[in-house]
C-alpha cells in the first residue's frame, strides 16, 4: 500500500475514534461552537486528504458532510439530534469506506448518493434531518414501521421528528429556526475524557507513533532476554562463583527493568476500550426508546493491550446488555420512583496484580423468581436444587450457556450469545466473573482480569517425571499431602484445616506414570479458580520461575489442560498447567449445584439454607445416609480381626485405647475373617466411637435441608442430596449407642433463634449442626463485623454464641458493639473460649457477655442455652 | 549439528522444473520433504513429552528460544517404534502456518533434485494412512539407484494435520 495512504488512514482512524464522542457532546450543547469547530475541522481535513490522494467516493461524502457542517458552524442551521444522527451517518459511511480501503489498498465500490442527496438537502434548507433510530443502519430509516415512531412520541421527542420516511419524500421546508430543540436523550457523561481536545491546537509532541509490531517483537526479545537470564542464573548457581555473580546481578536488575519497561509500552488506559460505548449506548438509548446516562470511572486505569483487545467485545456486549436488559423504560422507572434516565455505570480500578472491571445499571435487577422458572423449563437443575440455593446462585444461572432472560428477543442483545459467551472470553484470559444484583435496585457485574498475559510468575512442580508450570496467580497454598490425604472410594481428598478439598491427582490427569507413595509423600498445590477450591496433586516442587508465556502449537489446540509453553531457565521446554482447564476437566469448577463460594467469604445469613460438606455412606437397606462432614474425625478402614467383643459389643484397639463401634444396621455381622469394616469415627476430647457402616459412597457438599416428619430414632429425617433421597442420621442418637450422651439429649419446646459467630469454619461446622440437631435454628457468621451487619439488616437472634479470638472485630468489640445500643443490647450473649483464666472470663463479662462456656464443651453451651433461654422466655 | 543443505544438482539438461528434495529414512523407508519448507536439521534433541496430545506428537524441544512441536514420523506412517537402543532421532524442522515443527526422522541424507515429472501419483492400492500424506512416489532415486528404490514424497501440510 502506498505510503502516503497508509499515513492518512492511521491519522483518520484517530480522528473519527475522537469524532463520536465530539458529535454527542455537540447534540448534549449544540451551541457549544468549539466542538463544531472540531467536527468541521476533521471532515475538512478527510476531505482536503481524500482529493488529495485521489480518493473520490470519499471526498465525496466528506463535502457533502462539510456542508452541513459548515451551515452548523455559522449558526445559519440549528443543530438538532436528527441532524447529529445524519452526520454520525456520515463518519459511519466515512468508517466503512476506510474500512474497505485498509483491507484492499483501494476504495470499495458502493453508492453513496441518497445520503448525499439527503445531506444536499439539509444543506439547501430543503429537509429538515430525520431522526433515524439506529443511526449505525442509516436505511432502516426507511423501513420504520408506525408503530416505531409512536412509541418513540410517548417519550419526549425531539421537534426534528417530524415525518418518518421523509428521505423519500422531500418533506416541506421548515425554517431551521425552528427544530430547535435538542433531545439528549443519551448523555454521555464522561465523553469528555475519552476524546482529545483536537481544538486546543498543536501541543509539543511527546509522543510518537510506533507500529505495533515493533512493540511486539520488543516484548518477544524482552521474553527471550529474561529466559536467557533464567539460565545463567541457573548455571551460576551451579558454578558458585563470585566474580560472574556480581554483574550478573546487574544484568538480572537491568532485565527486570526493561522488561518492566517495555511492558509498560504495551499498557493502555482500559478508556481505549471504551471509546466506542459512548456512541453505542446513544444509539441503544434511541433504539429502546430509554433515557440512558454512561458514567465511565478509571478511564486511565492500564492494562496490557493484548488483554485489553480481548476484552473489548464482551465489554462493549455486557454494556448493551445493561442497556437492553437491564434498565427500564422512562415509563417503568418512573413508575417504580425512579429518575427517568437509567445510569450505566463502568468503574475500572487495579487490584492486586489484577484490573478489576465493574459494569453497573440501575434498573431493575435480575429477577429471581423469573431465573428460576428459566432454570426450572430449561432443566438446568431441579426445584430441590433450586430450593437449597442462594439468590446470587440462582442469578449465577445466567452465566450458563443459552440462558437469556429478555422475555422478548430484542435486535439489540439477540438470543444465544449471552453472559455464558462473555464468561468464557473472560476465563480464557484467565479472569474471572461474578455478579451482584438486587432486584430493583439494579445489576453489577464484576470482572477480574489480569494484567498482562504475556510473562507470569509460575511454580514449577514435577509428576509422573514431567516438570510443569503452574500460574502463580491461581495458587493459593502449598501444603505437603502427608497424613491428611483420604480416599472416599476412588476420589482422594484432604482435610486442610476446616474444610475438605477435593484433591486431582495431576500424574493421573495427564496419563502419566503415577507414584503409588505419590499421594503420601508429594504435595497438594491448593488451587482457586473462580469461588471453587481444589488441591492438585504434585510429586514434587521446585522453585518459582518467571516464564514467558508462549501459545501451545495449533495441533494442541484441543488439550484444554494446557495454557501455553515455555522454556526454562535450564533451557528445556515445559507445558503450562491451566487451572481452568483442569477444573472443567475434572468437574471441579463446574458452574452450578456444585459451586460455592466457601473461601473467605461468609456463610452468614443462610443458616438453613447453608451448604456443608456431607459425607455420604451406605448400611443396610434403603437410601444412602449422611452425616455432616465437620462432625467426623477420620473414616477408616479396619481389617475385620481387629474387631473384638466386649461384653457383647464391638469394640476395636484405637489409637491406644479401646473404641467401642456401633453398627448401624440390625442385622450387623463382624466381617469374616480378611474382610474389612468401614468406619466413622466421631472424637472429642479423649473419647472415640465408631460407627460401623457398609460402605462409603462420597462426600459432597450440599444444603443440608431436612424434611420432617419422619420419627424414626437415629434419623433427623430425609434430605434430597445429590438428586437422591438420603436419610441424615440423628448423630447425637448414635453416640448415646456407644453409652455415653454426647450431644446433649432433649429439645427446647419452641425453637429459638441463634447467631453463632465464630471465625474458624471449622467449629462453625461442628457448632451448627450441634445446635441444629438440638432443635435450634442456627445462623453463623464468620466474624464480628459480619454479625453487626445482620444486626443493621435487622436480623434478631434470642442468643449470639460468639467466639472471643476473630479477625477485625473480636468478641470483645461485639458484645461492646451490641451492649452500646441497637436491637440486640439485650439478647442473651454466651463467649465461647479455649481460654478458661479468670481474667479473661472478667474481660468477657465486662464487655457485656452473660455466659462464659469452655469452646468444646458441647453438654454445658446447650445447658447454658436451655437456662439463659428459659429466662428470657419466660 | 547441521547437514550440509547445498542442493547436488543432477547432470541432467533441464527438460522439466526440479525440485529440492531433502531425503531422510522412516524406519528404513526413504522419503523426502520438499527443501524449501525445510528451516532446520538438528541432531538428537532433549524433547518433553506433552501429555494427552495425540500419539504422533512426540513433545515440544527448544530450538534458540522458540518451542518446537516434534511429531513422530514413524508413528505418524503407523510404523513400528523405534528399537530400544537405536540412535535417537533427527530432527527436521519446517515451518508451516508460521508455526514450527519438527519431523523426527532416523536419519537425513541428501538434498537432491528431482524433476517434477518423475513423480508418479500414489498406487491406489496404497495404505490410506500413507495415501493421505504421500504427494506422490519418486522412481529411481539418484543414489540408490542399485536397488531402485522409491522416494516417497511428503506433503508437510498434511503429515501435520493430526488430531
């Protein structure tokens, strides 16, 4: 391609990328002479150039614009909205033949004369501009059925409209005095930012135009640079001698700046992302007949342009989104006490290592109820599924494939492309997506993206005689697999402090030789992908390298489990690990039933509806059992001679002392001779007692809801896990088989309320279900600060059950919290403790505790409660 | 280690276009890649197996920085695997799709010319593994004359074409 041309397209292309926004600025001020000023100017220039170049179609229609423009300029023809959608056609017409001539080095043929001829006319004081919905499509004009342009006159409409399909038929001349009245019904609020103030003449040129592929290939010899660097690093470790150290040092220092140096070249303010919105919820505004206002914050916020090109499209989707489902009709909003005009609101702002992007409405939320009828037609999940979930999880349900929501398909956000496509595009940079809505009051989404793809700090471990990479960033913890691995049939699990982590075991993922001591003697990469936690499963572990990541050869396309390749510092090449894909490809990640944000994140408020890990088994006849997680110690596998009777009863030598088993089924036999018995073992304090089942079938986590009304002894009821009917075992039933009351035996009359606070999800799991099978209604929260948010939601308890040790408000702040005033200064509060010190009991009651109970003593908290309870009741 | 890539031209008068032909053996089977879409011969290479990719991919290696793809020519013709204990393999890297691989091969002869007449089409009764990445047979290949032999053209393009 010609040079020359080659110039002009790079500098109109900057120029028609400003021109958008100028024109909606000049339809919000259309006396605002410095930006038709600005607009004249470009066009002029595009005209000036085209002749030049001998670009006549162009020329052409920039003239025919230009005249226009010009009368505008002189005040000679007032600026109208329908005047502003002509131009926008024009710089849409301009795009277009630009577009073409950047493909294929010449003008695209094509016929521009009825928007010429319309413009003449315009021009000419013959026609007044037509308002065209849709200015993107200029020949819809033609086409706008009646009903189109009556609703649009429900809403106040601009004097221009006047009579639809006037392009055909020259309407009669009406003094340009006039339309005078502006419609601004879209109002870009930040448009001004994302457009450079052409008017303000020639600034000392600070910048200079490099091509893009000459960032490129300096990124690809920065990448090569610091893998160089790896290796000598490498080698003079090996070597240990000093005098190479000392500027090797330097040369490491150097890379790392240069690298940081030229990755900054390839940041760019996320605003370039979003120069096109402005225009795009203008035309949605006229489309849908609402009044929409953009609000764009952290504009400048940068990120890697590759990143950046990739999250352009869903973007610009989730935004027209908000406009076409999300926000209301001016009528609706008004109706609901709204303010007619609907905001969309985009924040975006670094965090962490990561740029985090907020695409907000306020409109009218994601309906709940209308998500699951959707669910329930479509059979994503069944009405038990649906009845154990949360609200955020059912909205959750949009990010499913093929799920939209707009009762009417519109032309705006049409069928099949919905939030699942955006979830994808944003997983596969590795981001991620979530949600928060409340119906009413609006929808925001939330996407968590990194900030460069291209060099990542990666932990390199070692399975089955493979090295691999793993992103560092989905990396939560390192622990060594040891003792805390179980198998729950064939799937290996680990306890890690309060919670069970499905574990994958990486040699066995990828087909490779797999240790049989692996499991033992390797380590557990904790991994977070969205809100789902899992452990992977390593042989071994090796340092944290910087790896430049490079894509997989297209005929690995397909091995989803792989993000790239790299070369380490010792020169050999090595498979990136994608923990997405690993989660997708083990179900762990799956989004839906199973997912649940457990990590960090409260359980508050959800007491009934909470999910906890249940552990699945089978004995005797009839439907699964389950048995809440938290409540069992350890599951064994005993071998049958270890069992023997003591008068008349199963006992085995446990860990050093004598545990009696309790079969669960009548007709139990002690297994033959070789056979082996599997066993729950329930522990507290110094006593153990097992309960003998036949098999252990799984573990998952589920809404622990039981329907009543089976009386039965052993079984609080029957609970849908899993889509099957399993009866939950009444633990405290059980444990009195074994002689001893461990759970505190008799029911309060009415069921009271409790809050249980407490930080460890640990004992919150063994608390809740204490308290749940003792007939109290539980709710837990996980710290302080989150109890005193129920209290401000206006949540009452008739006892809170805190813990004294918590991050940021301890149980001291609390009870001075709840003391000091507000709903709760008079219910009953009870501190649990590991410290019994008279002191700390005096600190505890001075802040305003009533109760004082030992944190494992379960038979003194439920006899504290039943007494404190039956004080205030009566 | 390089081979030598200087083509050896035929003291034949110039009837028909020649093309390179750059031979090399798939357990014993002489075949040849066209020269010009040939970038590298390398020796024996540390190559890291890549799990779950199709069988004829034997695993990525480093060639100055960039990654490579090896595929395994002898698996790729379905033939048998190589011996334990036979010399590892060449490595003959094209490029295709401004992606790189390597042809791993047991061992790289000559560049010859070859006229493009003398390339006959594949029999029919060809294997179809073999007919869907053979761009045809070249008869009495220079060289090996003695015995004949027949030169089996890959079509690179199509020898990648896996999965």
């Amino acid at each position: 391609m010609d040079d020359l041309i080659a110039d002009f397209l790079t500098e109109t292309g900057e120029g028609l990328a400003g021109l958008d926004a100028a024109l909606l600025r000049l339809e919000r001020h259309p006396d605002d002479a410095r930006t038709i000023g600005e607009i004249f100017r470009l066009i002029h220039t595009i005209k000036g150039t085209c002749g030049f170049l001998g670009l006549s179609r162009l020329e052409k229609v920039a003239h025919a614009g230009e005249n226009v423009l010009g009368r505008y300029r002189e005040g000679s023809l007032a600026v109208t909205s329908g005047g502003v959608s002509l131009i926008l056609r024009v710089v849409d017409r301009v795009r277009e033949i630009i577009a073409g001539l950047e493909a294929t080095g010449a003008e695209p043929a094509g016929d521009d004369s009825a928007l010429i001829t319309e413009l003449d006319a315009v021009f000419t004081g013959q026609a007044v501009p037509e308002d065209a919905p849709g200015a993107s499509i200029p020949e819809v004009a033609q086409e706008v059925p009646a009903s189109g342009s009556a609703a649009g006159r429900q809403t106040a409409e601009p004097a221009g409209e006047v009579a639809p399909g006037s392009a055909k038929t020259p309407a009669p001349a009406v003094p340009a005095g006039q339309a005078d009245t502006p419609a601004a019904m879209a109002i870009p609020a930040a448009a001004e930012a994302a457009a450079a103030p052409a008017g303000e003449g020639v600034a000392v040129a600070q910048t200079l135009r490099v091509n893009v592929d000459v960032l490129e290939s300096l990124m690809t010899l920065v990448s090569e640079l610091v893998l160089t660097r790896n290796q000598l690093l490498q080698l003079s470790r090996a070597r240990n001698d000093g005098a190479l150290s000392g500027p090797l040092q330097r040369l490491s220092q150097i890379t790392s700046e240069l690298q940081e140096g030229v990755m900054k070249t390839r940041m760019q303010p996320i605003g370039n992302a979003w120069k096109g919105l402005p225009r795009l919820v203008r035309d949605l505004s006229r489309e849908l007949g609402k009044k929409i206002e953009l609000e764009m914050r952290g504009a400048e916020t940068e990120l890697d342009r590759q990143v950046l090109e990739l999250i352009r499209d869903p973007l610009t989707h989730m935004v027209r989104n908000s406009g076409d489902h999300g926000l209301e009709t001016p009528a609706e909003r008004r109706a609901a006490g709204k303010p007619e005009v609907g905001m969309i609101r985009l924040n975006a702002y670094h965090e962490g290592g990561h740029i985090i992007i907020e695409v907000g409405d306020d409109g009218r939320g994601l309906a709940v109820e209308k998500i699951r009828a959707k669910v329930l037609a479509q059979g994503l999940a069944t009405e038990q599924d649906l009845a154990g979930m949360g609200e955020r999880d059912i909205q959750r349900f949009i990010f499913r494939a093929g799920f939209s929501t707009a009762a009417a398909v519109t032309s705006v956000s049409g069928r099949g492309v919905g939030m699942d496509v955006v979830k994808t595009n944003v997983e596969k940079i590795g981001g991620t997506i979530d949600l928060r809505s409340r119906e009413g009051k609006g929808t925001t989404f939330l996407i968590k993206i990194p900030l460069t793809l291209a060099i990542v700090s990666a932990l390199i471990v070692e399975a089955g005689g493979e090295r691999f990479a793993i992103p560092q960033i989905g990396v939560v913890e390192l622990v060594r697999a040891g003792d805390g691995v179980a198998h729950i049939k064939d799937a290996p699990v680990l306890r890690l402090r309060d919670r069970l982590l499905p574990l994958v075991s990486l040699s066995r993922l990828l087909r490779l030789d797999e240790r049989p001591e692996a499991e033992r003697g390797g380590f557990v990469v904790v991994t977070q992908v969205g809100q789902n936690l899992f452990g992977i499963i390593v042989d071994r572990v090796f340092d944290t390298e910087e790896i430049v990541v490079k894509p997989v050869a297209p005929i690995l396309r397909h091995v989803t489990m792989f993000s790239g390749n790299t070369i380490l510092g010792d020169g050999s090449v090595i498979m990136i690990l994608d923990p997405n894909g690993i989660a997708r490809a083990t179900g762990v990640g799956a989004e839906g039933v199973q997912e649940e944000a457990r990590r960090g994140a409260a359980i508050a408020s959800s007491s009934s509806v909470e999910r906890m890990s249940l552990l699945l088994f089978r004995a005797g006849n009839g439907a699964p059992r389950a048995v809440p997680l938290g409540l069992v110690a350890r599951l064994e596998d005993l071998s049958g001679d270890r069992i023997e009777m003591s008068h008349g009863r199963p006992v085995v030598q446990y860990r050093g002392a004598l545990m009696p088993l309790v079969p669960m089924n009548d007709s139990w036999m002690p297994p033959a001779a070789g056979g082996r018995q599997a066993v729950l073992v329930f522990n507290d304090g110094g006593r153990a007692m097992g309960l003998a089942v036949d098999e252990i079938l799984d573990v998952v986590e589920e809404t622990l809801k039981i329907e009543n009304g089976q009386d039965r002894p052993g079984y609080l009821g029957t609970a849908v896990i899993a889509g099957r009917a399993t009866e939950v075992i009444d633990c405290a039933w059980w444990l009195r088989q074994a002689g001893e009351d461990w759970f505190g035996g008799s029911r309060p009359a009415a069921p009271a309320r409790l809050l249980v606070v407490e930080d460890s999800a640990f004992f919150r799991n063994m608390l809740v279900p204490v308290l749940g099978a003792a007939g109290y209604e539980v709710v837990a929260a996980s710290s302080g600060a989150q109890a005193l948010k129920l209290r401000e939601a206006g949540e009452s308890f008739d006892a809170v059950i805190s813990d004294i040790e918590m991050p940021e408000l301890d149980g001291l702040g609390l009870a001075r919290a709840a003391r000091d005033g507000g709903a709760w200064h008079t219910t009953p509060m009870i501190a649990l403790t590991s410290r019994q010190e008279p002191e700390a009991e005096r600190r505890g009651r001075e802040a305003g505790f009533d109760e004082y109970v030992p944190k494992f003593d379960r038979d003194a908290l439920l006899a504290v409660l039943r007494s404190r309870l039956a004080a205030t009741q009566h | 280690m390089q081979a030598e890539l200087a083509p050896t031209h035929r003291a034949v008068a110039a009837v028909a276009t020649e093309q390179g032909v750059l031979t090399l053996t798939v357990a014993g089977q002489l075949c040849g890649v066209p020269v010009l879409s040939v970038r590298d011969i390398l020796g024996p290479q540390a190559i890291t197996p890549i799990p779950l990719a199709p069988p004829e991919v034997a695993g990525g290696l480093n060639l100055r920085g960039r990654i490579v793809t090896a595929v395994d020519l002898r698996r790729r013709l379905g033939l048998a695997a190589r011996e334990a204990g036979a010399s590892p393999p060449m490595s003959v890297v094209v490029e295709v799709g401004g992606e790189l691989y390597a042809l791993l091969a047991d061992s790289v002869g000559d560049v010859l010319a070859l006229p493009d007449i003398g390339l006959a089409p594949n029999p029919p009764t060809l294997d179809p593994l073999w007919r869907d990445v053979c761009a045809g047979i070249h008869q009495d290949v220079a060289g090996h004359a003695e015995e004949a032999r027949l030169l089996i053209m890959l079509d690179v393009e199509r020898v990648l074409d896996i999965g």
